[in-house]
C-alpha cells in the first residue's frame, strides 16, 4: 500500500500533470499541423479518419513517403496508436483536439505514474542494495525519490508538449519503462507472471514503434547475464520464453496482414527502410538536416509498400558502404542534434521553449544523479563489476547509451531521445534529492554558526 502523504502528492502530481497537458491540448486545437513540423499528425488523423470510416490501413490519396495510388495499402504507420485515434474519433467524430484531450488526459496520469513505479523498482531492488545504503548515508530520504521523479515527469515540457500532439511518443515512453520496470521484477523474482508482464510491455512498446526491436535484444542479454549471476537461468529462461510468446502472439496478426496484402514477408512496419535510405542519403553530405526527407530516387521500380520498404533499405546500406567515412562523419553530425537543448531558428517558439524548459534544465541534473549512482555503487565500488552490471542502474545506464548510439548511427532528432530522457529521471530525482541535502547541511551549519558566536 503506497503511504497516505504519497498518495496525496502523487494525486496532485497527476492532477498537475493532467491540466498542464490539457491545457495544451486545448491550445493547439483542431489544427492537425500544429505545432509545425510535427507532421506525421497528419499521417494519424488520416489513418483514424480512414479505419474509423470502414477503409482501413489506407489513404484517400497518394501518400509520404511512398505516394502510392489511392486506396494502396499501408504498413508504415503504428497500427496500435492508428487504431486508437480511430477508436477516439468513432467515439467523438474526426475532431483533432478530441484526440489531443484523450492522449493528455491518459499520458498525463499514465507516465508520471510509469516514472513513480520505474524509480520505486529501481531503489527496492535487491540488487540496489548498495546505492540505496549510500544515499541514505548521505542523508536523502529514499522513500521520496520516486514521487519527486513522477513530478518531474508532471512538468517536463517535451513530454507535455508531446502528449498533446498526435504521435506515438507519450504511450510509447509509457510502454518502455513499464517494460524497464518488468525486466528489473524479472530479475528479482523470474516468475511467468512477471514475464507475462513484461511480454505485454514489450508487445505494446514494439506495436507503437518498432525501432525498439534492437533494445529488446540487450534488455533479454541483460536478464540472461542477471539471472545467471543469481543462479536462477533455468527460471529466468522460462519466463523469458512466456515474454517472447506475448510478444510474437501481438506482432503475428500484423505480419500475416501484411503478407495477405503486400504479397511479401513484413513483421511490422515499412517504415525502416525509407528511414535508413533518408537518413543516410548523399544529400546531406556530412551534415546531418533532420527536418529535410530525401526525394525517392527516380529508378525505384514500382511495387508495394513492402517492396520498396526492402529496396530502400538496400539502397540505405549501400550508402554506407559506398563511403564508410563520409557515414561516420554524418553519424557524428547528429550527435549535437540527437541532444539539442538549445533554442534553434530552424523549429516553432513551442518547440524551443519545450526544449530548453526540459533536457535543457533537467541535464544537468540527469547527468549528476548517473555520476552519483555510479560513485555510490558502480564498478569500483561493487565487489567485481560483474554484480554491478546485473543490477538496474546498469540496466537504465545500458539502455539510454543503447538507445542513443541506435539513433545516432540511423535518424536523430530530439524527440528521438525522449524515453533516454524519462529513463533518467530516476537520476534526476536522486540529484534534485541530494542537493536539498546539501542546501540545508549547509543552512543549518551557517545557523549553527550564528547561534555559537
């Protein structure tokens, strides 16, 4: 049971959360291109226009990126937030804001809470031992760390600015610290249920975008080198193996869909292989423009969504392998812009002030709390880095670099970076936490002082 003073904070944390998002939500209105430049809204009101209609997965014109005919078939998008603007739109008719109200209400109170619950799991872990131990010597009160972490998630501007806005970003950041939550519970106890859990997390995350398919990879090499340090791999395995089968039970019917219209194998989306080849596309030189889409070459032979998908991802590598140099410096180039906190002409007032009011205060935080977490219980510290790494500051440290590396070496752009973000809120909350310690040691010595003299 979650303590009667925390309960009422967390109440007025989502309370807080809810009105600033919905407050948002009301500002941008029905205006599907607002804020400007966040355009794949427009792709998701279409698509839950189209499958609330009674069309399905297609557009009513010749569509980005492919610009197939009317009426062809699409895999590109995420086929769950897809169904959910269709759900909201059947319910309420084709009204943008009915869906930006929806969204800000249910992310408003699901990724504070995601945030309190990943925080909670990774100070009660067993295996944090060691930190918890530190900070508490170090006078933070511990059991506050998580409901400051949720407050945080209540007021960071990205994630407010994101949750009013139709895209993927708020249910799939929910989806992966749940999942991150799940993985650090499986370690601890490898049960089925948690790995049932943690398979419902995963098959969430991944329906909403599938670029999370690399990350689910090192979180199992994670489990696996976890439970192996416990002597539970035989448990671990077995619950692994229920995780998996959710996981492919929830992607299936959308591969057979796509093999039933495309005519070609397609686990997911078609949207990896346009990716890769704008990404990588001599256009941009060694200067990575994030907000320019390369122009579909003039020899890509028609075909479907699945084809072309394969064609371009060919077509991608190929550019990396035609000039390996010339891909390193590009895959460098987006690295300031992988983690802008910086106003920029180049983006809406909005943006900027969302940008800088979140990572571009919250970094410095962030960055504090993984060095604190890491003096207090990393490698050096631990008896081997083999039982640090098998415990959930590894796991959240691992996972940000991860993810941030993937982004970097294929599309960055900040939005890309906001589940590193919401993963280190944990680590904000432990630096925000140390520094009220400090202030007040240091006020109450200065008072100490004055009462002496």
């Amino acid at each position: 049971m979650i303590r009667s003073k925390t309960f009422q904070a967390l109440v007025l944390i989502l309370f807080v959360s809810v009105l600033l998002r919905g407050a948002v939500a009301i500002w941008l209105g029905n205006e599907v291109d607002a804020p400007p430049l966040l355009t794949d809204q427009r792709s998701y009101h279409a698509l839950g226009v189209r499958l609330s209609t009674g069309h399905g997965f297609s557009f009513d014109r010749p569509w980005y990126p492919f610009y197939l005919p009317a009426g062809s078939p699409t895999a590109h998008w995420s086929y769950l937030y897809s169904f959910f603007v269709a759900l909201v739109y059947t319910i309420f008719g084709p009204q943008v804001v009915a869906a930006r109200l929806v969204q800000a209400i249910l992310g408003g109170i699901l990724l504070p809470l995601a945030v309190y619950q990943l925080t909670r799991r990774t100070l009660g872990s067993p295996a944090s031992a060691q930190l918890l131990t530190g900070l508490r010597e170090r006078g933070l009160n511990t059991e506050a760390l998580p409901v400051v972490a949720a407050g945080v998630a209540a007021i960071y501007f990205y994630f407010v600015l994101y949750a009013a806005t139709l895209m993927t970003e708020t249910f799939f950041i929910t989806a992966l610290l749940w999942s991150l939550d799940r993985a650090i519970a499986l370690a601890d106890t490898p049960t089925l249920k948690n790995g049932l859990a943690l398979g419902a997390g995963l098959a969430a995350a991944t329906l909403l975008r599938q670029s999370v398919l690399p990350g689910i990879a090192v979180m199992v090499l994670w489990l696996l080198w976890a439970a192996w340090r416990a002597r539970r791999l035989r448990q671990a395995l077995g619950a692994l193996a229920v995780s998996g089968a959710v996981l492919v039970v929830a992607i299936a019917p959308f591969t057979l869909r796509n093999y039933r219209v495309f005519g070609e194998l397609l686990l997911l989306n078609s949207n990896a292989g346009y990716a890769m080849y704008s990404a990588q596309h001599p256009m941009h030189g060694t200067s990575f423009q994030a907000f320019e889409a390369a122009p579909l070459p003039v020899d890509l032979p028609a075909g479907n969504e699945a084809q072309l998908d394969k064609d371009l991802m060919k077509r991608g590598i190929a550019y990396v392998l035609a000039g390996p140099g010339r891909y390193l410096l590009l895959s460098l180039s987006r690295v300031p812009v992988y983690f802008e906190f910086w106003p920029s002409s180049d983006t809406s007032f909005i943006n900027n002030i969302g940008r800088v009011g979140s990572f571009g205060i919250f970094l410095p935080l962030m960055l504090y709390g993984m060095w604190l977490a890491l003096r207090l219980s990393g490698p050096g510290v631990t008896k081997g880095g083999g039982q640090f790494f098998a415990g959930p500051v590894a796991l959240l440290i691992g996972f940000m670099a991860f993810y941030s590396v993937l982004h970097i070496f294929t599309w960055a752009m900040p939005r890309y970076r906001l589940p590193v973000d919401a993963a280190a809120l944990p680590f904000a909350a432990i630096a925000l936490n140390d520094l009220v310690c400090w202030v007040t040691v240091r006020r109450k010595g200065k008072l100490d002082a004055q009462r002496s003299s």
